[in-house]
C-alpha cells in the first residue's frame, strides 16, 4: 500500500462537485450544505484539538465537511509518522458523521493530491493560503530556504502552469525542506511564556507576521483575480488570523486556527450563500457559534 514510505491515498471521489449529491436528484443539490473548517493542526503541540472528539459538534448536521489545510502535521519527515497515523484516525472519525475532502496545507502538504476546490459553479474558491505569500511562510525562520525552493519549483514549470500544477509544485517545494525540524520549540506548547518567546524570535518576526496579517487579504484578492476571476470569495487559513475582508468583488475569509491567539470561523456554504460562524471553544469541545456574516455569491436579480 505504500510508495515511498507514503500511504497512497484513493483519488478524491468528486473534487469540484458536492460529494454528498451523488446519486440524488439534481433538484436536492442546492439544498445541501458544505462545512469548511482549516488549521486544525491536530498532533501540534499547542493545538486546543487534543482529542477527536472535541470535533463532534462541528460535524454535524452537514452533508459535506471540507478540511482546508493543516488538518495534521506531516511536513517533516522526523514526526511525519505520527502525523499519518493522526491523519488516518482524523479521517475515520470525520466519515462517521459526512463525507469529507482534505485539501493540502503547508504543514500536512502530502496527505492529498488535492490543493485547492472551486465549489458554487466557480463562485467559492477554496484554498490554504500560503501559495499567496511568496515562500509560503514569510515569518518562518526558515524563509529563505523555503522561498529559494519555491522559486525553484515554480521556474521548473512548463509555460502557463494549471494552478493544480502550481500549487503541487509549491507543495514539493516545502517537502525539499523536511528536514529541517521540527525544533525543540516546535514540540514544547507554545502557551508557556518559554514557547512564546521562542516564536517571537529573532526581534524582527513578530513585525513580519503583522505585515503577513495586514497584507494577506490582499494578496488573497490577486491570486484569485489571476487564477480564479469569476470567483466571488475565498476562503483561506494559514496565516492563524481569523476575519473578513472585501476587497473588489471578492470576499476574503480567514477561518483562523485551532491554536492560541488567532480566533476561529467555519464557513457553511448552502446554496449560494455562504454563512460564517464563530467556533466556540467549550469544555467538552468545540461548537459552531454567533453567525458573524452571510455572504451571497451571485447578486440577487433586480426586479
Ligand atoms: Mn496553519
């Protein structure tokens, strides 16, 4: 079942459609909703997922659950293991309540061949984030490794890449650099004071990541213009800040983490509406909260 020490996972049953409407009637197909959530970062350290279970409430009552980036973390080959293994128990859990699709992000890049989903016949454009950002993560220590490969991966395309094309290339361009951690910070929580000032290092990082914050709605609304121009929004993880932005005709949702400090959004897509709830942490688990904003993806005809 392996190829290289990678499970090899079945193609994804039906990537730009509703999994959920197979073999129901077409006139069913609007009706059905579709949960996205992202950053889970199950299996990290800090993560305030520490059981499957806490999932539960999010799980239910959809027909269709999308995991948008950094479900696990299987980016370095030293936990990578752990991380498959966590991935395997993820997926299980999930198929007991819908039918999922897991897109990569850049800590769990090899779990799918699947990177992005356009869903609402194009109108919602689904993708991690970090293709967004020259050299994936701009305030990661190791930026300059990860951006020279980057570079790399992309000038080795054949002219006018697929954007599937592009964002597999960035995807191998981060498994170039598996081995380069995880470090002891990396598996200490990042709660403790110690953790925090571990990640607040060098000085200059903690600017960078507030530059990363403050631009990313944008480069969001650029990538989409280029590679998805009849898309009406898009939803993003990655940079751990939850919000919306509009920004031209698009709006830019970041659905946050499930780590300390950047808040947390699910999106319910439901016809051509999209609906974008808070995620409340409780004792037992997390649940879908206070509805913060709805979006409608076509304007409504006028009359
Ligand atoms: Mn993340």
């Amino acid at each position: 079942m392996s190829r290289g020490g990678l499970p090899r996972f079945p193609k994804p049953p039906f990537p730009s459609q509703h999994p959920a409407s197979a073999g129901r009637p077409n006139v069913f197909r609007h009706l059905l909703s579709t949960r996205i959530l992202s950053d889970l970062h199950f299996g990290h350290p800090a993560s305030y997922l520490t059981r499957l279970e806490m999932l539960a409430p999010l799980l239910e009552g959809v027909d269709h659950l999308v995991f948008n980036g950094d479900s696990v973390e299987t980016r370095f080959a030293k936990t990578r293991p752990e991380g498959q293994e966590r991935f395997a128990r993820l997926q299980e859990f999930v198929a007991r309540y819908s039918p999922a699709t897991f897109l990569t992000g850049n800590h769990d890049p090899d779990i799918t061949p699947l990177h992005h989903l356009d869903l609402a016949e194009n109108s919602l454009f689904i993708t991690h984030g970090d293709a967004f950002f020259p050299g994936i993560s701009p305030w990661s220590r190791d930026a300059v490794a990860l951006l020279r490969a980057c570079t790399e991966a992309l000038a080795a395309l054949p002219p006018s890449p697929t954007l599937s094309e592009r964002l597999a290339a960035l995807r191998r361009a981060i498994l170039t650099q598996e081995h380069i951690g995880p470090r002891p910070h990396h598996l200490a929580r990042t709660r403790t004071l110690h953790g925090f000032v571990q990640e607040a290092w060098p000085p200059t990082r903690p600017f960078i990541m507030l530059q990363c914050w403050l631009t990313s709605a944008r480069k969001a609304a650029a990538f989409a213009m280029n590679h998805r121009p009849d898309s009406r929004a898009v939803v993003m993880g990655h940079t751990h800040r939850a919000g919306i932005r509009k920004i031209g005709p698009r709006h830019i949702i970041n659905t946050g983490s499930f780590l300390p400090y950047s808040g947390r959004l699910l999106v319910d897509l439901a016809g051509e509406e999209l609906c974008i709830r808070r995620i409340d942490r409780r004792h037992d688990g997390f649940h879908p909260g206070a509805m913060v904003a709805r979006v409608l993806l076509r304007d409504r005809p006028s009359r």
